[in-house]
C-alpha cells in the first residue's frame, strides 16, 4: 500500500516552526501563517485541507521561493526553497494559468517550457529533452490534443498539461494548488486517477492543497488541515471521517469511500474553520507521535 510503503520514510520536505506575515509593518494583523510544522514524507500523497484564506497557497509560494520572509525553517530534501528551486526538485501546478492562456502556443510548447530552460536558442531543444517532454505528455494522457493551442484546452486537459509540464523538468515532487477548481466532475475523476498513476508507477510524492473535501477524500493518503495553523498531522489514531463530516459538513454529504487521515485532537478543527484565530492557539498539538502510521489498516 503507497501510505504504507511512505508511512516510515524520511521527510522530502520539512517545515518548522514556519510564519509568514504578507505585511510585517502591521502587527495587529495575524500571520497568514503562524508557526507551520509538517514533515511530507517521500513518496506520500498529501492532502492540505483548509478553508479559503487558510493559508495554503501562501505555504506552497514559500516552498517554491516564491516569497520570502519567513520565520522558522523549510528544507527541501536538505536544501532551502531557493535552492530547491534551482534544482528544480518542485513541479508546481498553479491554481489556474489565465495568463497563459492567452499566449497563442500549443500544449505540447507549454508542457516543454519548464524543461526547455536553460536550452540556448541557438542550439535547439535536444532530442533527450524532446524525449522527455513526448513521454511527459503520454504519461498524463495529453498526447492526442499536443498540438492545441492552450486556449482551446479544457481546465481538465490544460490541468495535465501542466502536470506533464512538471514531469518533463523531472520534478520528484508535485505541488498541485486547488486542482479542481473549474474542473468537471468527469476531469475529477480522471485528476484523482492520473494523481495515483503518478505515485503508483513514478514514485512521485504529491501534495494536493484544496479546500475541496471531496478532492482530497479522492487523491490523498493523508490529510493535514491548515487553517493558519496546522491542526492535524501524524497521529496514530487517524481522523475519523464523523470528525471531518463534523469540520466540513457542508462537503460531506456526498463523500467518505477510503480516506485515510491522521489527526490529532478532533475537536481542534471544528471550532473557528474560518478567520481571525491565530492567536487563541495552544501549540502543543504540534508535536510529531512515534509510530505515525499506526492508524493505517
Ligand atoms: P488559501 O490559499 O488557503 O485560500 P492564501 O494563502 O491565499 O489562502 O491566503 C492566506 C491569507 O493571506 C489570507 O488572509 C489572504 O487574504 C492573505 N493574502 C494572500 N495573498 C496576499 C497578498 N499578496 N498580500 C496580502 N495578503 C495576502
Ligand atoms: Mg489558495
């Protein structure tokens, strides 16, 4: 079983005691996020649930080095966000690409573009990464529309071509922020299925950020709940799904299959999903428990 296999291995990214204010000159305003402390294991599918202005786009832009700024510490196997982003160990599929899809270029060019950088305009895009990009766009299923222009994609199938995109730079890990948004249901079920091909057959660690219930129910082994903090994450016991029906009553109604989520105190979730309460707090539940894993049948 991926949760299992991922359950014990070391952490590809590592947040500690991570906060972020958008504007630091103002103190009567919280944190977007306040003292973040997660590990994401190698190899997991993870879910980051929370509602909107929780806080989850602002943690995936610090994990890309896309702000800075921060307190407290991210390592990206072993190295900060700018460097990781050097290295381009992140692939990132934004929330949604307006800009892009006014440029007149095909999807199999936007797939290419992450890892045609770098290539001199002189020399060509060589074969290898050609290759490369080909195999990317089969993998994702994007192969029979690579030649439309990205405006005429569907969100669905612009979605892949982002995925592919990702690939095609051999990114290891797949950040995906609120990838089903503006998605049909039938691309839903084809995003969870092509999120567990992705871990299945390529090993990739996936982290899927949504305040969708259902997104997450549907492509994640594990599920941890930001809303400005962090509220679940590694405990044994597993939140239940009575307790996120609880936290998320209006998405439940038509979710609950296999979900597995660790959590902590069940309580802590339900009470203030929304706003204004960074400062109210008791940190302690921000510890790691041994035998993390435990919950998993
Ligand atoms: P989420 O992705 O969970 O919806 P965000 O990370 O986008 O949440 O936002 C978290 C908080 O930071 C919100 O209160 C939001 O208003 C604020 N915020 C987001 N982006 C900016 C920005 N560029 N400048 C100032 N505040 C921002
Ligand atoms: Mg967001």
């Amino acid at each position: 079983m991926p949760g299992d296999a991922s359950a014990n291995s070391e952490p590809i990214i590592r947040y500690r005691g991570v906060t972020f204010s958008y504007d630091r000159s103002d103190s009567s305003v919280a944190p977007a996020l306040d003292r973040v402390t997660l590990d994401i294991r190698k190899g997991e599918r993870l879910g980051i649930l929370g509602p909107n202005g929780g806080g989850k786009s602002t943690l995936l832009k610090l994990t890309l080095g896309l702000l800075t700024g921060y307190s407290g510490s991210i390592e990206i196997e072993g190295h900060d966000p700018h460097a990781a982003a050097a290295r381009r160990l992140i692939g990132y599929v934004p929330q949604r690409v307006e800009a892009e899809l006014a440029f007149p270029i095909s999807a199999r060019h936007a797939a290419s573009m992450a890892a045609t950088l770098g290539c001199s305009a002189l020399g060509g895009v060589p074969r290898e990464i050609r290759e490369r990009v080909e195999r990317a766009l089969e993998v994702v299923g994007a192969s029979s529309f690579a030649d439309k222009p990205v405006g005429r994609l569907s969100g669905g199938q612009l979605q892949r071509v982002m995925i592919a995109r990702a690939l095609a730079s051999n990114a290891r890990i797949l950040l995906l922020d609120e990838p089903t948004v503006g998605i049909d249901p039938s691309g839903q079920r084809q995003f969870a299925e092509l999120i567990a091909r992705l871990h299945d057959e390529l090993g990739l660690t996936t982290v899927v950020v949504s305040h969708d219930l259902r997104t997450v129910a549907a492509s994640c082994d594990r599920v941890a709940c930001l809303a400005r903090t962090l509220h679940y994450h590694d405990s044994p016991q597993g939140l239940t799904p009575a307790v996120l029906a609880e936290v998320f009553r209006h998405d439940a109604a038509a979710v609950f299959g296999d979900l597995h989520v660790d959590a902590h105190r069940a309580s802590e979730c339900g009470h203030d999903h929304g706003h204004d309460h960074g400062h109210t707090h008791d940190q302690s539940h921000h510890h790691d428990h041994p035998g993390g894993g435990g919950g998993k049948p």
